[in-house]
C-alpha cells in the first residue's frame, strides 16, 4: 500500500508538471520522465483516468499519440509531509504544510478541540503535536466549537493510526489531500452528515537527537554549518525523515572556544531498524569533516527527556564542566556520546533540545528543570 501511494505521488506531479508547462502530456512523454515500463506507463495513466485524476485530451489519431491532461495544476495537496513518532504511551505527530497559515489553523483547531493532543508547537511550516495513546470523543463544529481535532491514537505495531474528527475545509483536507502526504500509508473516510471521520495510517517511528558540538578551530569551520550537512547526510537515507536543525548558546565563559561558544542538534525520525546505522554514519561523517579532532556528538533515542537530563544542560551554561561528568550523564540517561571533548557541549544540546529559541540563543537564561512531553 505504501509503495502504490508513493508512486500515485509522484506520477501525479509528474502529469501535473507536464500539463502546467505544455497543456498536455502523452504517455511516451510520461515513460520516458518516470523511468519506467512503457506498459506500466499506459496502466498509470488508465488508472488515473478511471480515477477522475486526468483526462483525455486527444484521442490518438494515426501517428499521432493520445494527449492528456491532469484535471487541475492547483496543488493537489498542501501536506508535504504527515509522520509520526513513538516513545512509550506518547507519541509526536509532525505535519509539515506547504502553508504556515494552514499549518497554524490546524494547529489552533486542534488544541482547541482537546482529545487526544496534549501540546502543539509550530515552527514555519512544521507543525509538532504530542498525544497520547488512547480515545476521547470530541465535538466538532462551527466556532466556538473546533472544526477539527483527533479522537484516538492508537499504536498497531509498525504503524500509528490517528482517528481525525472534521468539517469544512478540514474534512476536504482530510479526504481528498492527506493521502498524498508523504509518510502516510493509508486514509480511510467515513461521512456522517457534515462531519468527515477518518483514519490516518503513518509507521511508528523512533525519534532520534544529536547533538554536535567542536567541530570548528579558528582557522575554519562551523558547527552549525556541519549539523546542517549532517541532516541533509542522513536524510538521503532509506526509512529517515528530518525533523529539525537547531543552535545552542552553551557557557560563554569556558575559556577554549572559537566564538560564543554554542553547539548544535539535529532531530530526525527513523525506522527502528536504521537506528544503529544512523549512529555510524553521523560519526563517520562528522569524523571526516570536522575541522577539530576534538569534535563530539551525543545520541539520544526518544523525544520524552528525564528532568535529570534536562539539569545537566543548565549545567553547560552555567559551569565549565568536564568530561568524566559529562560520562556518568550520558550512562545514566542512556545518552550514547562519542569522539573527543565536544562530547560535553553535544550532550548538553542534547539536554536542552525541545526547548523554545528564546532559551536555546540566550546563554543568560537557566534552562528549565522540568522538561517539555
């Protein structure tokens, strides 16, 4: 099922590139642009017109060839992206819109409506739900009523299936554009009056964070600019989505640092089969393109951080602290660090992630003990 979407996808944009540039498309056309079979072409393209995607624009005429169009080059969908990940009973929904207004409404809606959803953040385009696992029924509506919320979370396995209650421009997106999301497997719909009930089906991904640190020497480099390469690095790989980049101030008094003193973590959600390589391949690449051998990275498995870790991180930016403490952190919050002293300020990224900017630019804040779920 998963595979048959993924590729409604991306010959769907295929077409509607087409149609947008020359008006229509034949099926050599379409062969030749997908890389594939032309038989599997010309299935595509019956498929798709039996769905009411495209239309026959020409009919074929002698050596002439069959023309065709995609029914509208309006976006078909303003969901890029819809995935998931889990950690325990909770579990973090990631839904990245190609409209931040969009993505704003949603978010808004969705915790005005309560159920299953416990905190929103948006960040652009991102928008980051955490839930918990379970059902709570909601009502739907117009305002002051919310017009969309999700009424269950529900952990099968492989996948996270989210019951999603909706009206009015909710429950279009929901029908006709969640779908084509990438990340998501499957959407089933049930229509009751005006109300849209459906179930989104997305894998149950594991959060991932790392956390990067002295990269850099004063004759180059920068860490920020690295974990940047590292998440575009990782994220060509099979079963990694990318989630975040961010900067952290640490301590602006430890006397060996190239500028302020900050380090770096990226977010990223994997297959719980691609962990151990994830973590082989971010040393092998930040190994091989710091500047510094002192450089280090912490990885941390799970989006839920022990208040304890959260103290370690006040203490980067307030103490100058040594690499034995930053070990016996790391083993006691099963925190995986490795390469040189950069461990220290990696792991106290690591400590201070899911924290807002405001916190993470400004080395004069304390870091708050009690962390964000």
């Amino acid at each position: 099922m998963t595979g048959v979407l993924e590729h409604r996808r991306t010959y769907l944009r295929l077409m509607r590139q087409f149609t947008l540039d020359n008006g229509f498309f034949t099926v050599s056309e379409f062969q030749n642009a997908a890389q594939i079979p032309r038989s599997t072409a010309q299935d595509w393209v019956n498929r798709l017109v039996s769905e009411g995607c495209i239309v026959i624009r020409g009919g074929k005429r002698g050596r002439s060839a069959a023309t065709y169009a995609a029914i509208s080059a309006v976006p078909q969908s303003t969901c890029r992206r819809l995935f998931t990940t889990v950690d325990g009973e909770r579990v973090e929904i990631y839904h990245d819109c190609m409209s931040g207004a969009c993505a704003a409404y949603c978010g808004y809606h969705h915790l005005l409506a309560g159920g299953m959803i416990t905190s929103v953040e948006r960040d652009g385009t991102l928008l980051r739900e955490c839930a918990r696992i379970g059902r709570q029924d909601i009502d739907v509506g117009l305002l002051p009523l919310p017009a969309v919320g999700v009424t269950a979370i529900q952990n099968e396995g492989q996948y996270i299936i989210q019951h999603i209650r909706s009206i009015g421009g909710p429950a279009y997106s929901l029908s006709d554009m969640m779908a084509h999301a990438d990340g998501v497997c499957k959407v089933d719909i049930h229509h009751t009056g005006s109300t849209t009930d459906g179930k989104v089906w997305t894998r149950a991904l594991r959060h991932v964070t790392i956390g990067i640190d002295d990269t850099d020497t004063k004759e180059g480099g920068a860490t920020f600019a690295l974990a940047l390469a590292l998440l575009t690095h990782v994220s060509g790989m099979k079963g990694v989505l990318p989630i975040a980049h961010h900067v952290v101030m640490l301590n602006p008094s430890v006397y060996r640092k190239t500028a302020g003193n900050s380090a770096s973590f990226i977010e990223i959600a994997v297959e719980p089969e691609s962990c151990a390589g994830i973590i082989e391949r971010s040393k092998k690449f930040i190994a091989g393109e710091s500047h510094s051998p002192d450089w280090g990275i912490a990885v941390r498995r799970g989006f839920i951080l022990p208040a304890g870790l959260r103290e370690f991180g006040n203490l980067v930016r307030t103490e100058i602290v040594t690499r034995p403490v930053a070990e016996a952190a790391a083993e006691r919050f099963g925190v995986q660090i490795f390469g040189g002293n950069g461990v220290i300020g990696a792991l106290g990224a690591v400590a201070m992630s899911r924290l807002p900017h405001e916190i993470l630019l400004d080395p004069t804040k304390d870091v708050p003990i009690t962390p964000q779920a």
